[in-house]
C-alpha cells in the first residue's frame, strides 16, 4: 500500500511541476530529458541508445520537432498519449528498434508532417488509437517502411493522413502489415490522396463492427498480394473516386471481401485492372460480396482490362449480397459469380431475355472495339447450378428457377435491372426492400 501512495504522490508532483494541469512524465532514455521544456524546434528521441517512455496525460501539452522512438536496434521506445495532446514534427515510431505510440482517452497527436511506422529492417513499430475524440493527424502515414509495423483504431478513435498518402506495406517492409479499424465511429480518413494497401509488401487490412474507411482514391496489391475485408453491419468504405483492387507489378494480387452488413460505397471499382497494362502482367484481382445487407454500389465497376489479355478479375456475389452499378466492364477470362440470392444490378432495361441483360454490358477491346458477350475476351457471368454443383454459364442457366430478372420501374432501385441468383421467381423483392434503400440512396447521391 506504501509504494501505491508514493506512486500517487509522484504523478502528482510532475502535474504541478510540469504544466499544473496534467502529468508528462519521461522514464528511462529520453533526450532532451525534461519534455515540459521542449519547444517546436526540439529534436526529441525517446528511447536512444537504452529503452525510454514519454506520457501525456490528463490534459497536459507536449510540443517538440521531429520525434525518434526506438532509435537503436534492440531498444524499447514508447510514447503514451491519454487524454493529453502532443504537437510533434515529423514522427518516426520504431526509428531501429521497437516503437509504440497508443493513443487513448481522448488524447490527441497533431503534426505538419509525417509519421513513419517501422522505419528499418531491425525495426517493429505499433500505433494504436482508441476512444471517443482520441486522433492521431499527419500529412502523410506510411505504416512498415522497412521491418514490421501495425496500425489499430478502435472505439471511436481516429487516423488522418490530412494532404498526402499513406501507405500500409512499403517495398522493404520484411513482414505483413496489419491495419485494424473496429467499432462505431473509428475511422481512418485519407481524404485527399491514395490510400494503398499493399505498395510492395503484404498488408490486411481489418474493418468490424461499424469502423470506416473514407479515401479519395485507393489500390489494394500494388506489387504485392494485399487484402482489404469489410465485415459487420454498417463496416463501409467511402472513396471518392476509384479502389483498384489488384495493381501494378507482375502478379500483384489484390483481394476485397464485403460480408455481414459490409458495404462499399465508390465511383469506380477495377479489379485485375492494371491502367499500366502494357507493362505489368499477370495482376489478379478477386471481390466477393457476401450476406443480406452487404453491398458494393460503384458507377463504374471494370475486371480485368489490359493490352496483353493476361490480367484478369474475379467478382464473387452470394447469400443475399449485392453489387449495384451503371457501367460494367468484363474483359479477358474475368468472371462474375452470383449463387445464394447474390444480386448483380445494372442501369437500364434488359429483363426481357438474357441476351437484354448482357446487352447492358460496356465491353471493349485494347482498340475500343466493342466486344460481344460471346466474345472470349470479354469474360463471363455464371450461376451456381444447385442440383448439378457447378458454375453454369448465364447463357446455359435456367430462367426462374437458376436465376430471375427483373427490371424496376419504381422504387429505391428505378432504372436498374436486378438479376439474382437462385430466384424462383422473385425473391429480391424482400431484399432489395432491407438494404438496398442503402445502397440506392448513397448511389443517388453520388450521381447528383
């Protein structure tokens, strides 16, 4: 009990001495050694040449330049932000050794530059951010430079990377990056710029529970094999123009899953897609949209496009999931799989016959010929076929009892017509009245 109340004595000395609001407290290695006296042009490392922590809390303020944490292989270095605020240059967590910065209780990180996640080979660095009004802002993040690095937003918590990119997986990274976004009101905002997932290593990315996602422009596997997965109800995407999903790089991959309630909600989607098709080859990109509620609405949606005929994109649809869009692109030997009431919705009429539907269909060539869906560069639509247990060409399926098409005149999805899986004979009725209210509504939107 002793030790307890020396404990709190301390903490409560360092608040009056530091800033008579708070406590900021430096253990071990840290250089300046006073933290209450550091000023915008301060070069602090916390965790130089022997393991070394820096605390913020309870409402006190840090300010300093660029920040090294774990500045030697085989150092511990940690800096602890609760419900305090720290102004920070250029910040690089796990500089050569281990780093972690964990935000929490409200506390806030601000800086004018960029924050570096693993910065070498000898390297592992974590930053984690959790709770209501608890944020972290840079101009820019990359997550695992070299060595390992991981990001996690949790409760409430938020990351920007407010004017230039970020990147989760850098070319020299020796590990697979993590990124985790969970739980109501978490977000990761990379609102005027690319966010990749992927840029030369392996990287996951992780959204539960209602986190979210809201990009610009994103690419999941630029030279790497890389995996974004949305699960939960209201766990979403928003990216303002377009998510490449498999990019760049011979035999990038890139792999999207949206299942439980998931949804993505952007202007473009291009999957095996590489606009440097000319040089990369072999990029392969797959995305599935799985369960009642899970939906991707996107007014461009293209697989597999490039001038060698070697990319190639795969979109799976399932168990009540749904992909809504205007213009839909199939190229090459990509696929489009619906089975278990996955719905595919496309603008315009075409419910009369199959041929209708696939005349809805935007297919061209590397020379802007206009492809036939029998034309074996412009891919394929399949349904699983039930009683046979194989993927059955929509051109050999059975009508009302494999799968049903409906154009919609009225409602949330007017203009569109809704092919689904399993369908006999309407059964998207009940679910496009669940979900896909969403999904139109957010597609309306983006149109105006």
């Amino acid at each position: 009990m002793r030790s307890i109340r020396h404990f709190v004595f301390t903490s409560v000395l360092i608040c009056v001495i530091g800033t008579g609001f708070g406590a900021i407290t430096a253990t071990g290695d840290v250089s300046p050694a006073n933290p209450a006296g550091w000023t915008a042009s301060t070069s602090p490392v916390v965790g130089g040449t022997a393991d070394g922590s820096l605390s913020i809390t309870s409402g006190s303020s840090v300010t300093n330049g660029t920040c090294l944490i774990a500045n030697s292989a085989g150092v511990t270095g940690s800096v602890t932000v609760n419900a305090g605020s720290w102004n920070t240059g250029l910040t690089s967590v796990g500089q050569k050794g281990s780093g972690s910065m964990t935000v929490s209780g409200g506390g806030s990180v601000y800086s004018t530059s960029s924050l570096i996640v693993s910065n070498a080979a000898t390297a592992s660095g974590s930053v984690s951010v959790s709770g209501i009004n608890s944020s972290i802002s840079y101009t820019s993040i990359t997550v695992s430079q070299a060595g390992t690095g991981s990001l996690d937003i949790s409760n409430g918590g938020s990351v920007t990377a407010r004017t230039n990119l970020m990147r989760a997986g850098n070319d020299n990274a020796s590990g697979v990056t993590y990124v985790n976004v969970d739980g109501p009101l978490s977000r990761l905002n990379v609102n005027n710029n690319y966010l990749y997932a992927g840029w030369g290593s392996n990287a996951i990315f992780n959204v539960t529970n209602s986190g979210m996602i809201i990009s610009k422009d994103a690419v999941i596997g630029r030279t790497s094999d890389s995996t974004v997965s949305l699960s939960g109800s209201g766990s979403g995407w928003v990216n303002t123009y377009s998510i490449y999903v498999g990019y760049s790089g011979d035999n990038s991959k890139g792999t999207l899953n949206v299942s439980g309630g998931g949804f993505v909600d952007t202007q473009g989607i291009v999957i095996g897609d590489d606009q440097y098709s000319s040089i990369s080859q072999n990029v392969t990109g797959n995305v599935s949209v799985e369960g009642e509620g899970s939906y991707i609405a996107a007014e461009l949606t293209r697989l597999g496009y490039s001038q060698d005929q070697q990319n190639v994109g795969s979109l799976a649809i399932s168990q009540g999931g749904l992909v809504i869009t205007d213009y839909l692109y199939l190229y090459n030997d990509s696929s489009i799989n619906l089975s278990s009431g996955g719905m595919l919705a496309l603008a315009g009429e075409g419910d009369a016959s199959v041929e209708a539907f696939l005349g809805l269909l935007d297919s061209y060539d590397a020379s802007y010929t206009p492809l036939d869906y029998s034309d074996s560069a412009s891919g394929s639509i399949n349904i699983w076929d039930e009683s046979e247990e194989l993927w059955v060409d929509l051109t050999d399926a059975v009508r009302n009892f494999d799968y049903n098409i409906t154009y919609h005149s009225a409602g949330d999805f007017a203009g569109y017509t809704v092919l689904t899986a399993d369908a006999v004979p309407e059964p998207a009725t009940a679910l496009l009245m669940g979900f896909g209210a969403l999904a139109a509504a957010a597609f309306k939107k983006r149109k105006q």
